[in-house]
C-alpha cells in the first residue's frame, strides 16, 4: 500500500538518480504484486461469506474447493514479494520498512482467518453429507 513517490528533482543523464528510480519502480511493483495477493483475499473472504451459507449446494462446495486451492498456493508468492520489498526498505533506509512489516501482519492474520473459515465450511458440508450416510445404513 504505501509507495514511494518519484522525486522532483530529476536531473537528465544523472546516473545515481537512474538507480533510485529504477529501485523506487521495482518496490512499488513488488507492492503492487502484494496488494493484488491481498485483494484476491479480500474476494475469496466476500464469496466464502456471501455465497457458502447453504452447505448443501454441490456446485459451492466444489467452487469452495477449487477457491481454496489457489488462496491456499498464494502464500509463497506473497512470502517471497514480502521478503523482498522488506529487503529493499532495509538496504535502502526507506522510512515506509514499519508499515510494510505491518502489512505482512494484516495479510497473514487475513489470510490464515480465511482458510481456517473455508476449511471449517467444507468439513460442516462433508457432516452433513457423512450424517445421513450413517443413518441408512442402520
């Protein structure tokens, strides 16, 4: 979320200030890339709320699923991003290195929250159809 700006005081062929740009580009990008791992959390949360509250809808419970999966496989990918932009703050004094770390933290807590929530709904949909299995056979 927070970027750094690019400065004011550009001076032609000056190539100190071209490696300053060109690192303030690749750390916002690296942001952007976490923030668009952020957002599909966001959206997976919306749908796991909004649509997964009649446990007994098939097509959900394999959306849920597939859903689960690609969440589940974004966290190397948000790791490795994190990893780097937390680099690229240390080596180069930027002031933004808390915010980010608090970043990460929102994200984990987000992210671990809403596997722990889909797993939770896909284990009550396998109840209920585990339940009533067990009562024909008897």
């Amino acid at each position: 979320m927070p970027r750094i700006k690019k400065g004011s005081k550009v001076k032609p062929n000056d190539p100190q200030q071209a490696q300053i740009e060109e690192e303030i580009a690749v750390y916002n990008n690296l942001v952007a890339r976490r923030d668009a791992l952020t957002n599909q959390i966001n959206r997976f949360q919306i749908f796991s709320v909004t649509k997964c509250t009649v446990l007994d809808n098939p097509v959900l419970e394999i959306d849920l699923k597939a859903r689960l999966c690609r969440i589940e496989a974004m966290l190397d990918d948000f790791e490795n991003s994190q990893q780097e932009i937390e680099q690229m703050c240390q080596n180069n004094n930027f002031k933004e290195a808390d915010e980010q770390k608090q970043e990460c933290e929102d994200f984990e807590n987000l992210y671990y929250s809403n596997i722990s929530n889909a797993k939770l709904i896909l284990e009550q949909i396998n109840a209920l159809h585990v339940g009533p299995q067990l009562f024909k056979l008897v």
